[in-house]
C-alpha cells in the first residue's frame, strides 16, 4: 500500500474514534494514540534516518505489538518515562499505546491485503 492510503485509513480510524470517544471517554487516549500512528509508523523502517537503516523493511516494525513496542522505544522512550512521572496516569499511557497499536495493525492488514 502507498504512504496515501494509509494516512486515510488512519485518519479515518482516529476520528471514527475520537467521535465514539464523545459517548465513550475513555476512547479519546485510544483515538490520540491512532492518530499518533500516523507519525509513527511501520514504514519508518523505509526511512533514511538510523532506526531505517538499522531495521529492515517489513521486518520486525512491521509485527504487530512488538515493532510498536519497538517503535516507542526508539523514538519516544525518553518522553514516555517523563510523562510516567506522574504527569500521566499509566492507564491512559495504554490506551495511548492501544490506540498505536491499533494503528499498525490497520497498517500491516493493508499491507498484506494490497501485496
């Protein structure tokens, strides 16, 4: 699939979230989280940056959970552990990280569905 359709599909999952989040709260974390895929995504492993040239494309970015752990770790760890101190509470912290995953795993379903 083109970097197009899937910045769509993402958007179109964080703002079908965030509307059900109006009924629902505790969706809103999940929404920002699936809005976040869009800046960190599987296809950073395509980039020019370091983490691109360290990771193979479709390689372990492109697992569900584990590259989105893996993601978050590169490139937001350090923001992660100061909002864990307590500015944020965990709890949304994982709704936050739901909502990534959520995120990746529309990315690497429209991956393996459009060859």
């Amino acid at each position: 699939m083109n970097a197009r359709a899937h910045a769509s599909m993402n958007l179109a999952l964080s703002a079908s979230l965030a509307l059900a989040g109006i009924a629902f709260p505790p969706l809103l974390p999940v929404a920002a989280g699936a809005w976040l895929g869009s800046l960190l995504h599987p296809d950073l492993d395509n980039s020019q940056s370091l983490y691109g040239l360290i990771h193979k494309h479709r390689g372990i970015s492109h697992v569900p959970v584990v590259g989105t752990i893996g993601r978050v770790a590169w490139f937001l760890g350090p923001a992660v552990w100061l909002l864990s101190k307590d500015v944020v509470e965990w709890n949304t912290l994982l709704l936050i990280f739901a909502g990534l995953c959520l995120s990746d795993l529309l990315h690497i379903s429209m991956d393996r569905l459009g060859g």
